[in-house]
C-alpha cells in the first residue's frame, strides 16, 4: 500500500479542525457583511473583530494591523502595491527591487503598477541573490524592495 505524504505546505496547508470548526459555524450562523448597522451585521463584526484580535495576538501584533485576504496571491498584491506607495509617499525613489525568483504575484503586481521602474536583481544557481547586484540595485534607494527568504 503506497501512503501519500503532503509536503506541499508552501501553497497550501489543511487547516486545524478548530479553525475547520470555527470557520464552519460563523460561515453557517453568522453570514452578514460586518461593515453594516443591522443585527446579524453586528454579531459578524463582533466575530471579525475577534478573529483579528486572535491573530494579533498570536503574532505579537495589534489588531488593527491585521488583514484577512482570500489567499496569497491577494496578499502579495496587497503588500506590493501599499508597501510601493508608501514608499514613495515617504519621498523614496520610485523603484521597486525584487530577486529574480519571486513568486508571480510579487512580480506581476509589482510590473503592474504604473509610474515605477522595477529591477529584477539576479540570482545564482542556487537561488541566491547577488548581493552586488542588489547593492547596485539600492545604490540610488527604493520604494519597496521584495526578496523572499525561500524557494520550493
């Protein structure tokens, strides 16, 4: 008998059954849009609001600093597109550098957004940025700079 082993948790990993659970139960009880006034809208903020502070707590943060997204391609826009804007908004060059390795979404939102030159630094065969490259690459400063700490 050949038994399966799931070792794919850089896309995607099985929930807890607590959090299957808790899922389960406000997706059932509690299914209003938690930015309106009426009842039900208030118990799903009220579960919202602690889901968030849950998070932020796990993590050392607070939880206005949380943001839910449906995934991770979401994320990266997210992260990308702010984290660019924010930058240039504290008066940095607008110039996104990111390794040449990084996922899709990281580098598809950073191509996408209009007005910023986006420098793709090189790395070896081994997946290892060229520090040169990236020296150069910061020499005249960034809005955002994106390198991932691990490739599958």
């Amino acid at each position: 008998m050949v038994r399966e082993v799931y070792l794919d948790h850089a896309s995607t990993t099985p929930p807890l059954p607590e959090a299957l659970g808790a899922m389960s139960r406000v997706a059932r009880d509690v299914f209003a849009d938690p930015s309106r006034l009426y009842g039900g809208a208030r118990v799903a903020r009220i579960e919202l609001d602690a889901a968030r502070a849950a998070v932020a707590h796990a993590i050392g943060g607070r939880p206005e600093e949380i943001v839910f997204t449906s995934g991770g391609t979401e994320s990266c826009n997210l992260a990308i597109v702010a984290g660019a804007r924010a930058g240039v908004a504290a008066r940095k060059p607008a110039r996104i550098v990111v390794s040449a390795v990084e996922h899709t979404a990281v580098l598809e939102a950073a191509r996408s957004l209009g007005g910023f030159e986006v420098v793709e630094v090189p790395v070896d065969a081994a997946g290892i940025v060229d520090l040169e490259a990236l020296r150069a690459a910061l020499s005249e400063g960034a809005a955002l700079v994106s390198i991932q700490h691990a490739n599958q």
